[in-house]
C-alpha cells in the first residue's frame, strides 16, 4: 500500500500542470469572449475539467505529502489553496453554466471571479514552486546589487586563501570550513532563513542542529548527517545541498570530513592538527604556465588572419582569455626563411610558432626577432645547426625552443644563455650528448634529450 501511495503521490508535479493550463486557458477565453459571449459552453467545460483535474492533483500532492517526509508547516498553505483552487474552479463552472448556476452565485460579476481565480492560481503555483525549487529560486540569479535594493540578504562568496607559507598557520574552521559553509550551504541555512531549523553560518547553531537533531556526532563524520547528507546520490531527498544548487567538490567534502572528525575544532590551526597538506593544495595558487607573455596585446584584424590563412598557415587562438595566437605550417611544409614575411600582418599576436618538418636554414634566426612577443618555437625535423641561436637574444618573452630531429651542434651549445627567458630546449635526435649538456649548459635552462627508459616492473616477466 505504502508503494500504491509514493507511485500516486510522485504523479502530482504532472498533474498539478494541468488544472494550471485549464484554468489559464479558461481566463483567456473569457477575456476574449468577454463581448460577444459565444463561447460561454467552452469556457464552462475548460473550468469543469479544471476542477476534476484539479481535485486529482490535491489527491496525489496530499500523498506525496505523506509519503515523502514533508514537514506540514512548509506545505499547509499550499495545500489548502491547492483545495480553494479546486472550488473555485467548481464555482466559475457553475457561474458560467448559467442552468446550473445558483441564484445567489448570479448576483456576483463574472469578471470579478476571474480576478479571484487569477490570484488564486498564481499564489498557489508559486507556492509550489517554493517548495520545489526553494524560496530564492526566482531571485538567486540576480547580482548582489540588485539584492540588496530588493531587501533580499546577501551572502557574498568567501575565498578560501592558502600558500606554502601560510596554510599550517591558517585557522582550520575559520580559514576553510567556514568559507565551504558559506559559499554551499548558508543561503538556505541562515538565521533568516533557516530551513530545516538549521543555521549553518554560526559555531552555536552548527552545533545546536536542526529541527531533526544535531547534525554532528562527536569524531565520527559516518555517524554525523552534516558529512553523510553530502555523499548521498543527488537523486535523494536527504541529499545536502538539494541537486539544483550549486554541489561540494570532492576536495571539499573531504574536508568537511576531516573537520568532523578531528573533533569539529572552531579555534585550532591546520598545523596544529597536524593534517596533510595534501588536503589543502587545491587552494594554493596555481603556477602560471602559458605559452604567451603576461602582457596585453590588442585583438588582430579578421582581415589579416585571413591573410595569413590564405597564404597556407594555419592559425588559431591559444586561449578565450588572450589575442595571443598559435601559428603552424602543418600544411605548408615547402615554408623557407623568406616565408615569415608572409606573417607580417600578425607579427604582434603570434606566441607559438611552428615551423616544423619546413625547409628553413640558420637564417631564420634573425629574421624570427621581428616577433616580439614569441613564447614557444617549434624548429624540429630540418637541417638548422643552431649557429646563429644566439640572434634570438632580442625575444625577451622566449621560454621554450623545440630542435628535435635536427643538426643542432652541441658546439652551439653555450649560445642558448643569450636568451634571457630561456626555460626549456628540446634536443632529441641531434648531436648533442648528455656529456655535452652537462658543461655547456647553466642550470636554470633544461635541456631535453629525450631517449626516456621505462623501469622494469615485475609483471614484465609474466609469460601468458
């Protein structure tokens, strides 16, 4: 029975739509047959299947009620209007269906009914939606500004601010947990708004719990529902925060977890805990690591892009964020030194620059300096030998050069500590040797020999 009654029950948002459609419909009509009065029949059938249609969703709304845990007080006034709603639209039948109407019902102006029946659709189906979608549905969209000239409080997004410095100093609750809660959790568990009778942005009511009792259980995140209502399927009722809202990381229910079960401590320091920094680094700050200078560069024409594309490049922008490009002779492997002319129009924007597997010679590098913001080149597979490298010393944002599968010298070695930016030269299949690298090259520029040895495992012995 209890299965007849939740399958029963979980039909009401479908059927709630349709007295919301007969009754809308119904108005429509009446107003635009509010002269001539020829479909006054119609209209009294559209409001009388509005009612049946209307009771059946007051049927299932009640037991989904009942067989879904809803608290009484966060549905009572839904509920009844719901109920007022399904007599009301009785009642505009029995007005309209003038041989059915009762003499007293007659006296009342049909207009004024609508009126009524407008506002009471309208409050009940909003009601509804409140109980669906939360009391903030509507309005969660909107930005702070327009909030706050609404009256509507604002909970403004706490960032969460570590480093390698200073994360064993930072307090665990206050710098971390407390942010979580804020950004997750508070907009629906405040002392405004406390749904569930629970408030989430203060140490007393975290630990007072809600209306179904404490929601931490001293040390034990498995027994405690502020951590277990997190890693419940987004489909379940008790999941925390409901599925339309704005979902925990992974990183951040781990959190919450160790919080919990390091005893729930309000005024405790992460280092004083002794927790892994591990759980933290999400929150460090990420090394930059782009192939374009830290510097703006104005948007290239679409005109001369389509130069450059017509004359056989293929280019294409590195990222949303920049008006840096990536330009590639992947479809013009004939391109010789005299071909860079062709890229004049874009000179500015190009940071990545491939000009692999072409038929360029040492000479390309002096003519490679009319590029000022170049931040990754790619000479691979052609016969350079790297003697005139060092002319790239005027490329101040160069960080990468790739001379795999070419006739790089090794004597030419010592030219690369004239490029100032120089992080990185790949040097594969050249003849170069490791012997070679080792005293030409300073520390703080990486060469790559490529040549990598996986170890051995055991499972490489195993004959199947």
């Amino acid at each position: 029975m209890d299965i007849i009654k939740q399958l029963l029950g979980r039909l009401h948002p479908l059927l709630v739509h349709l007295p919301i459609g007969f009754i809308v419909l119904g108005l429509l009509f009446q107003w635009y047959d509010r002269k001539k009065e020829v479909l006054k029949q119609a209209v009294a059938l559209i409001y009388l299947w509005a009612t049946i249609s209307a009771v059946l969703a007051c049927i299932t709304g009640y037991l989904q009620y009942t067989s879904e845990g809803y608290a009484f007080d966060s549905i009572k006034m839904h509920l009844w209007l719901g109920i007022i709603t399904a007599l009301f639209s009785l009642v505009m039948y029995l007005r309209i269906n003038e041989k059915r109407s009762p003499n007293g019902l007659k006296i009342i102006p049909i207009g004024v009914l609508a009126g009524i029946m407008f506002v009471l659709i309208a409050f009940t189906g909003h009601l509804g939606g409140i109980i669906t979608h939360g009391e903030d549905y509507l309005v969660e969209p909107l930005p702070n500004s327009v909030k706050s000239v609404l009256g509507i409080e604002i909970f403004e997004e706490k960032t969460i601010v570590l480093n390698n410095e200073n994360w064993e100093r930072a307090l665990f609750y206050e710098d971390v947990i407390n942010p979580i809660l804020n950004n997750k959790c508070v907009s629906c568990h405040n002392r405004k708004k406390a749904k569930g009778e629970l408030v989430l942005n203060t140490k007393e009511g975290i630990l007072k719990g809600g209306g179904n009792g404490e929601i931490i259980v001293d040390s034990n995140s498995s027994e405690s529902a502020l951590f277990t209502r997190l890693i419940l399927p987004k489909d379940d009722e008790d999941h925390m925060p409901p599925k339309e809202k704005n979902q925990l990381t992974h990183g951040e229910i781990a959190l919450i977890k160790t919080w919990v079960d390091q005893g729930t401590p309000f005024e405790v320091s992460i280092g004083e805990l002794n927790l892994s920094k591990e759980l933290f680094e999400d929150y460090f700050p990420k090394k930059s690591d782009f192939n374009f200078p830290d510097k703006a560069v104005e948007v290239v024409a679409i005109d001369s892009i389509k130069l450059v594309k017509n004359a056989g490049f293929h280019v294409e922008k590195i990222s949303k964020e920049t008006n840096y490009l990536k330009v590639s002779c992947v479809n013009k492997p004939n391109f010789s030194d005299k071909d860079i002319a062709l890229l004049k129009p874009i000179y500015k924007q190009i940071a990545i620059l491939d000009l692999g597997g072409t038929l360029i010679t040492d000479d390309i590098f002096e003519l490679l300096i009319s590029l000022p913001h170049l931040t990754a080149l790619k000479l691979d597979n052609n016969t350079i030998t790297g003697s005139k490298i060092e002319k790239l010393n005027k490329l101040e944002y160069l960080r990468s050069i790739n001379l795999t599968s070419t006739k790089f010298d090794e004597t030419n070695l010592n030219k690369l500590e004239a490029i100032p930016s120089l992080e990185k030269v790949f040097l594969h299949n050249t003849h170069v040797t490791a012997r070679s690298v080792q005293y030409s090259i300073p520390k703080d520029i990486h060469i790559d020999l490529g040549n990598y040895e996986l170890p051995v495992i055991a499972s490489d012995s195993i004959i199947y």
